[in-house]
C-alpha cells in the first residue's frame, strides 16, 4: 500500500530548516491542492501522484480551515479543456485572463489575493517588483491560500503565562510559557523517541493539535522519518502540568527544489507541453492561550512515557492534523523567540 503522501514528504519539506538550525512551518495540505490541480485532464501526472501517495480527492471543508484557489492564464495563449475548465469549476475557480507580459497588473492581483485568501496572514508571495519580474515568461499560475485559525477546547490562563529558559541549539532563550494542568492527549507509540508528546482535540472537534520533544539523543529527522512511515495511529491519555512556549514563525519554501519528481512535464488540459514548473510556498504559525493560527500560500508557476510536568524547553516538532490523523501544518521549533 502506498504511504500518505502528507507524511512521508514530511522529512523532505523540513529538511531545509533542519540542516539550518532554524524554525520552518510547511502545509502540505496546500500543497497537494495545487498537484490536484496541475493534475486537471493530465492522466499522466495523475498517475505519478497516485503512485507518490498523493489522493486525487480534495478533503472535506469544514469551518476552521479555509482553502481558497485561484487561477490566471496568459491572454491570448492558453485555451483550456473543456474537462480542465469543469476541474477547475470543482475547485471553486473561475479562470482570470491576465497580461503577463506587462507583470506589474498580474503581480498586484496574485497578491492581493494571498492577502485576502489568508486574512492578512501572509500580505504577499513575493514584494510586487519581483513577482512581476518573476512572470514575465508565466504562461498560467495556480494559487492556492490555507487559513486555519483553531480555540484551544481549554484555553490557557493568561494569568498563569510565565517566563522560563527555552534551550535551543545556539543558546538558551527565555520565551513565555502558557502553563496548563489537564488530561491531555498523548501520541503512543513514539516512547523510545520522544520525551514529551502532547495533543488536544481542538475546539471545531475537527482538528487536533499535537506537539512532540525528542529525547536529547534523538535527532528531529530520526523523529520525522518514524513518522513518514507510521504517521501516528494510536492516542492515550495522562494527566500533567503542560508549559508550552507561544511562538509566531513563518518560513518560504521552494518546494519544486525538495520534491523534482512532482512537477508535471507537460499540462496537456492547458494545450502545451514542456514548459517548466516552479511551485513556491510561505507558511506561517501563531501559538498563544487563545489558540492557533496558521496561514500558508502555495503558488504553481509554468514558464515558459508521560511525567508529572511536561515542559517544551528543547527543540520540538508541532503538527496540526485533521480529523484523520493526517497534517494539515508541520513546524519546527528550534526556537521560539525568533
């Protein structure tokens, strides 16, 4: 059977934070959505999605996460399919004919609508000069924009945040620290590599949040690897005192760089062949007493054991999952102050 995509890309997409030693947040989620629509009247690409573990099938909407897409083609040069057109009227799109040519019109049009899409969470892909540089040679673009804003089931007291020392990898940083005392989630399965985990049911009931400490002698790619095979499957439960640290970080990936084999070598849909794909995205993720909030743009471009006290003092992985156990958002937490 082929493993889920959204987990076993997950070492690959955080890898660039990793190597660097730096906080890095990616929504898969996101970025599947695009592959579903570059796979529009394109049984080859759809077969090579399948066989990556990428479902054809769009998830289910529901009212914390707002999936928003959008399209634009280059006048003139790019004549859909009937079949790509319905695909695209399935995702909640409605082509826009634009002049890439001219750049600067298109480039405020992409970015207004990642502003929009994302409630003002991620303002821009890029600063409009070098969006509109960058689509010169654009024939289309595909967008697709990810707003997840989720209450905690129990919100943290604010009264009880409190300041304590956070030990990352170049030095001990001193963040604030929501504190809790509560049965939590925790994730089985994951003892021999984790010090901590702890997960909450969100309170949509849809969503969960989960965050993971690896032992001291573990590394967060040995943690990302156990779970690109096994994703997590069980729950238990226990009673602790949680201080978990607020944190705001975002991060851009190129993921057209970490996954090669995903980019389609022609879109037959759009009636042209051969012309090269790059798919950027900017991810970011907000953590305090009230809750999460989490935003992230993809953009498609064709050119031509549980203790008393749980505290979250080290590196940590934090994962926001859907009511499949599947991630939505992934970060890297290496430090939460900056």
């Amino acid at each position: 059977m082929t493993r889920n995509f959204l987990w076993k890309a997950l070492p690959i997409a955080l890898q660039p934070a990793i190597e660097a030693v730096e906080n890095g947040v990616v929504s898969l989620y996101s970025y599947t959505t695009i592959l579903r629509m570059m796979a529009l009247d394109n049984p080859d690409f759809s077969e090579i999605l399948e066989r990556e573990g990428v479902s054809l099938t769009e998830p289910p909407a529901h009212d914390q996460l707002l999936s928003v897409n959008s399209c634009w083609f280059q006048q003139g040069e790019v004549v859909p399919t009937a079949a790509t057109l319905a695909g695209l009227k399935a995702f909640g799109v409605q082509p826009v004919e634009v002049n890439f040519r001219e750049g600067t019109s298109a480039a405020k049009a992409i970015n207004e609508a990642t502003d929009q899409g994302t409630q003002g969470r991620i303002p821009e892909m890029l600063p409009a000069e070098t969006l509109a540089e960058e689509l010169r040679e654009t024939i289309a673009l595909y967008l697709n924009t990810l707003c997840y804003t989720g209450a905690w089931q129990t919100p943290f007291d604010p009264e009880r945040t409190q300041y304590g020392n956070f030990y990352t990898p170049q030095g001990t940083v001193t963040p604030e620290f929501m504190v809790s005392q509560e049965k939590f989630n925790t994730v089985n399965g994951y003892e021999d590599l984790c010090s901590a985990t702890v997960g909450n049911v969100m309170k949509d009931g849809q969503t969960l949040f989960c965050a993971m400490m690896p032992h001291e002698h573990i590394s967060m790619s040995q943690l990302l690897e156990r779970l690109a095979q096994g994703g997590i499957t069980s729950w238990g439960g226990a009673e602790f005192e949680l201080h978990l640290p607020k944190f705001t970080i975002a991060g851009a990936t190129n993921l057209s760089a970490w996954f090669p084999a995903l980019l389609p070598t022609s879109m037959p849909g759009l009636g042209w062949y051969g012309t090269p794909v790059s798919v950027l995205q900017k991810a970011s993720l907000k953590i305090d007493e009230q809750g999460v909030e989490a935003a992230a743009a993809t953009m498609a471009v064709m050119s031509r054991t549980i203790p008393q006290m749980v505290v979250f003092d080290r590196p940590f992985l934090v994962l926001i999952l859907n009511g499949q156990d599947d991630p939505i958002f992934a970060a890297v937490v290496n430090n939460p102050v900056g």
